[in-house]
C-alpha cells in the first residue's frame, strides 16, 4: 500500500471522526510533545482550513472517576477470660473441727486487708564518694609578644639609643630632619612597633622633650650637633 493509500485508509463521508494513519516526521512530534499540542487537533484544523470546511475541535472525553472504598481496618474483639465459679469449699460433717473453720472463714471475708503503711522514699546510695566540687581558677594568659605598644616608647628607645649628642656644629654633626625620620622608621619596622609614630609627632617630641636643635642648613631643616650611633 502506498502513502497516499494509507492516507486515506477508511476515509468516510460523514461528520463522525475515524482514525487513520499519518506519518510525521520524529523531531515534528517531538517538538509538538514539547509545545504540549494536540497533533490529532492540530491535523484536523490544518486540514478543514485547506479544504474550505468548518472544523469543530474535538471534544475532550474525560474517564469516569473509579469510585474508591474506604476500607476500614479489621479490628479484632478482644476475648476476656471466663473465669469458672469458685466452687464452695467441701464440708466433712464428721471433723469436729469444721465448724470453727467456717467461722474463721467468714471472719475473713468480713474483714477488710490491712493497708501497710507506705515506707517513706529513700535516696539511692551512691557507689562511691564525691569530692565537693572546687570552681576552676582561671588561668592567668600570658603576656602576648611580638608587636609592641606606644609612641612615646619608641621615641624614647629610639633617642635613648640610636641618638647621641655632640657639642659643636661641625658638618658631621648635622642630619636632615626627612634622613632622621627615615631611620627612625626602619627601626620601628625591625624592633616589631605596632604603631609607628607619624612625622609630625616624632618632630614636636624632638624639639619639645629632648629639646634638640634645629636649623635650616643649605635650604633643608635640620637636626644639629647630635650624631646617629
């Protein structure tokens, strides 16, 4: 059977739907799945616009709904025990002794039990004995090394060490103020200063606390009569 026999396999003249066979490219049915269309729709609108004939979609039949039970669980009486009548006691009317036994008899179950006093609670003993707990003392933290504190301090070291005086004005005697600064840096650097005082601060304390000389030779401001050890 050719395509064009299959095509029109059970054509019918009527406006009934029938089912027949259509052969659509895979990658054209995979992109409709993908577009969630109806291809048999889609055939029938295509094909009633070319041939001039009004298409109604088809109706959507929805499968009845199963009706679904409730089941409900099995629950198993519970059967209690029967217990057999206690038969009476047998009397020996020869013993001379039953009588006395009945009225013992009777005078316990006439009596009510005794309720034994309830022993007040007692604390359960423990395997062994514990130590009264001492609180912990805490442990002093030791100092931390490394970096060191504060401005006066290295300007002091610095001065104290590096720094040392002289009483005339030779040139040998001078050094620019920027020079000094520099060094001062490098050796804050190399003996670990967290803080590195600034420009300004190192300069006041010079002039002001250790009272060191200034004057401006050859255009540059400058520290006389102290040497750098």
């Amino acid at each position: 059977m050719g395509y064009g026999e299959r095509m029109g396999a059970g054509k019918s003249a009527g406006a009934g739907w029938q089912q027949t066979q259509v052969l659509i490219r895979s990658d054209i049915i995979a992109a409709a799945e993908r577009e969630h269309l109806d291809i048999s729709d889609e055939c029938n609108r295509v094909l009633a616009k070319r041939l001039g004939i009004e298409y109604l979609p088809i109706l959507t039949i929805k499968p009845p709904v199963e009706s679904r039970g409730i089941i409900a669980p099995v629950i198993v009486p519970t059967v209690r025990a029967i217990r057999a009548p206690v038969a009476p006691p047998v009397i020996n009317a020869e013993d001379p002794t039953v009588p006395g036994k009945v009225l013992m008899e009777r005078k316990e179950r006439k009596a009510p039990a005794a309720t034994k006093p309830r022993a007040p609670p007692q604390e359960p003993a423990l395997p062994h004995a514990v130590a009264p707990t001492v609180p912990a003392v805490p442990a002093k933290v030791a100092p931390k090394t490394g970096r060191k504190g504060k401005k006066e301090d290295a300007i002091k070291r610095f001065v104290s060490t590096r720094i040392m005086r002289e009483t005339d004005e030779s040139p040998d005697a001078i050094i620019a103020k920027d020079d000094l600064y520099q060094r001062f840096e490098r050796w804050c650097r190399d003996h670990d200063y967290a803080t590195i005082p600034d420009r300004r601060t190192f300069f006041v304390a010079l002039k002001n606390k250790y009272a060191l000389a200034e004057r401006t030779v050859g255009g540059v401001p400058s520290w006389i009569s102290i040497r750098i050890k």
